[in-house]
C-alpha cells in the first residue's frame, strides 16, 4: 500500500483527505491518505521519519510551509514563491513544490480564461497571493497587487514587475483588469468581501481563493453585474490533483476528486 497524506496544525478541517481517497478508489490504487499534526519544534523530525517509514508524497499546510522549504529539495518555483505544499518522498533527497500557482492556472484554463497579455489584480500579499502573482507574471499577464497594508503590497509587485496599491484604492486597476483574483481570507464564514460591489464590471473574470463558503460575497457582487465568477473549490481541487500527479505520474481523476471535494463543502 502507497501511503500519502498531510502535514500542519491543526489539519482536522482539511478537505485534502475525501479528495484524494476519491482519486484513488476512481483509479483502483491501494493507497490511503492520512493527516499528521506535528509541532513546529519536531517538523524536520517528522520528515525525515516519513521518508524513513516509507511515506510516498505529504502535502503540507499551514504554520510550516515556509519552514519545509529549507528541509527539502525544493524546485525553482517554490523557492520563488517562498514555500512548499507538496513533497515527493520517491527521490533523494526528497523534493519540494508549491501547487499553490499551478492549482490556480489550472483552475482559470479550465474556465478557458487566457492570461497572456490580459491584466490581472490580486487582492492580499500573503503566501497564496505570491503564488498566485507567480502563476499570472510568468503567464504574460501584468499583474497589479493590493493590500490593506502597502508595504507588503509593494514587496509582491515587485518580485512580479508589478503595480502596487492600497486595497482602499484598487477599484481603478479593477475596472481596467481582465482578471481579479481574491487571495485574502475575507468572506471567509462571512458576508463580507475585500472589495466594495461597486467595482465589478461585466467582462471581467472573478476567481477567489476562499472556498467556504463557495458563494461568497465577493463572488455574488461579481455576478450581479454579469462578470464570470469561479469559486474557490478549482483552485484547492487542481492544487490536490497537481500534488496527485507529481506523486504518482498518473493523469489524475479530476472528476470524481471534484464530486468528493463538493460533497463535502455542499454538505449541511
């Protein structure tokens, strides 16, 4: 049996679990997925006995994505973004990525949104927003970055050759984009969004990276004036499915990952 799983504290919340049990049942594969919860102090600890016992690949969240980047042979991209969500066990040493851009690229092509030359605002400056910010650059789109602190806005841009701007001043980026992504938690078990409704515009493609709940009100504001909306849950599919295929180098069952994923968030 290949053994897989995720490592963080807490990880009880995770959706990683239903999703990638899914994919093996779809393709027949004797593998389960299991979560670790270790402290920070026994984290490097805790690697290097995966490796030992045979562990095929983890994924890792939040506090120690930053932290695993050091601990592992992390490949250019996750070394740009600054942290590692998955780690492949199959080599030595064993080698770090980050699905985080490739998760959100995935989850825009599959909407066949065209990012080269199209102009793109990320809300936040946190980890996901420099992923994401990644993906969009290295795309061919240009890339303006907001957040409530500007500083940290201005630091992302630029890593991006980017634009930087206050989130209480965006709505002028917005109405010229072609893109607006949400990378910040706001919405998140709320009705709130980070940007006022007013700024939405049709022909504008709307992504957030918040998936619960999966209409938030920034996605709502979005399609009351017809732009095209995608829910958080693409994004967080196509990073397990990327995290799959690195794995297993297996096509991934992307369809029978998003039925359990949605499940699982459409439950009461």
């Amino acid at each position: 049996m290949d053994v897989y799983g995720l490592v963080g504290n807490p990880v009880g919340h995770s959706l990683s679990p239903p999703m990638h049990e899914a994919a093996y049942e779809a393709l027949d594969m004797d593998a389960r997925y299991v979560t670790f919860e270790p402290e920070l102090a026994t984290l490097d600890a805790a690697l290097r006995g995966a490796a030992a016992l045979g562990i095929s690949g983890l994924n890792v969240t939040i506090p120690f994505k930053e932290d695993a980047l050091g601990m592992v042979a992390a490949e250019e991209n996750a070394q740009r973004i600054g942290a590692v969500n998955t780690i492949d066990f199959g080599t030595e040493p064993p080698a770090g990525y980050n699905t985080d851009a490739a998760g959100a690229r995935r989850a825009l092509e599959h909407h066949g949104v065209a990012l080269d030359g199209a102009t793109a605002v990320v809300l936040g400056a946190g980890g996901a927003a420099r992923a994401i910010a990644v993906m969009l650059a290295d795309a061919g789109a240009g890339v303006h970055v907001a957040n409530r602190t500007v500083e940290r806005a201005r630091d992302l841009a630029a890593a991006v050759d980017g634009t930087a701007h206050a989130l209480s001043e965006v709505g002028t980026p917005i109405q010229a984009a072609d893109v607006l992504i949400n990378a910040t938690s706001v919405g998140m078990e709320s009705h709130e969004s980070p940007v006022p409704s007013s700024v939405h515009h049709e022909g504008l493609v709307v992504m957030d990276a918040v998936y619960s709940p999966l209409e938030t009100q920034f996605l709502l504001d979005a399609a009351d004036v017809g732009a095209t909306t995608i829910d958080g849950a693409w994004m967080l599919l196509y990073q397990g499915v990327e995290a799959f295929e690195i794995w297993t180098g297996r096509t991934a069952p992307v369809e029978a990952m998003n039925r359990a994923l949605r499940t699982v968030l459409e439950s009461p």
